[in-house]
C-alpha cells in the first residue's frame, strides 16, 4: 500500500496578482483564463481533476 498523501489547495488572490515563486519549487508560473486551461485526457491525478474543477467554473 502506497504510504504517500497528495494534497491540494485552492486560493483567491487579494490584491496584487504578481506572482512570487519560489524558484528552488517551481521553474514557471503564470495565470491562465478557465477556457485556456488545457486538460491531460485520461489523466486521473489530483492536479488534472483540480484543473478541470476550475475549468469548469465548479470552483
């Protein structure tokens, strides 16, 4: 049995949109439209379902 937990989070933006990454845990970020948000098909991981929520205007 795989022993490892996934977890994900959703967040609002208040005020400044400008993203600060930390570049030692992401190489790139950007904000996206819902309608251009691509979907992996056949992808059941967390991230893929998380993007299609918001896609889909669910969250």
């Amino acid at each position: 049995m795989a022993q490892d937990i996934l977890v994900g989070f959703y967040c609002e933006a208040d005020g400044d949109c400008e993203i600060n990454m930390d570049k030692d845990e992401l190489k790139y970020a950007e904000w996206v439209k819902r309608e251009d948000v691509v979907l992996q098909p056949n992808d059941l991981s967390l991230t893929n379902e998380m993007m299609k929520m918001f896609k889909e205007g669910k969250i």
